[in-house]
C-alpha cells in the first residue's frame, strides 16, 4: 500500500515494526484521536499465526494475521511518537497528550 499521509499509525512488538496495510488513514496533528489495538498470541512459538490489528478512529488501518506473538502476557505497553524521517528532520518541539487510556488484557 502506497501512503499518501505524511504521519501514520504503525504498531511494534519485540522490535518487529508492522505497517499499516489495510487503511491509510492520516494522523492529523493537534487533533485528538481514539486509538485501539487488539493481539492475540500465536498457537505456538513458531507456528506464525499470531493477530495483530490496530484502528485509527475507529478505521481499521492494519491487520497482520502471520506474526509470530509471544505466549507470554504483556509485560509493558508503550505508548510513543516516533519521527523517523531524514528527508524531514525534526526542528520543533512536539508533545503528546494522552487521556482516557483502557487496557483489557485476558
């Protein structure tokens, strides 16, 4: 998926970056937004069949259906902007306000 937006939405886990690949759906600054994430471990360590998928808005952006998730819970979730451009560098300060942050964890 080619993205037009120049801020979006990816998820992490384990040092592993996913790209959005259903939506793309623009981060807009100084707006707020509803972000939701869902996981589930894949049936064994290596069987690859391990969901990650994330909405921005309630639109679904990616959906992963063939990672290879932890058996293990959640140890820490973070929350976090990154600039990630050298075409682009960064030359103001930036801040990121959160509220109303839900965590559901079976």
């Amino acid at each position: 998926m080619v993205r037009q937006n120049p801020y979006a939405l990816e998820a992490s886990y384990d040092g592993t970056t996913l790209d959005p690949n259903v939506a793309d759906v623009g981060v807009t600054t100084g707006a707020w937004h509803s972000v939701e994430l869902h996981r589930r471990s894949s049936t064994t360590a290596t069987s690859q069949d391990g969901l990650v998928e994330w909405w921005l808005d309630g639109t679904l952006v990616g959906r992963h259906t063939d990672v290879n998730v932890g058996q293990f819970p959640f140890l820490a979730v973070k929350l976090e902007p990154d600039w990630a451009s050298v075409a682009h560098p960064k030359v103001e300060m930036d801040y990121v306000w959160m509220d109303r942050v839900a965590l559901c964890i079976p």
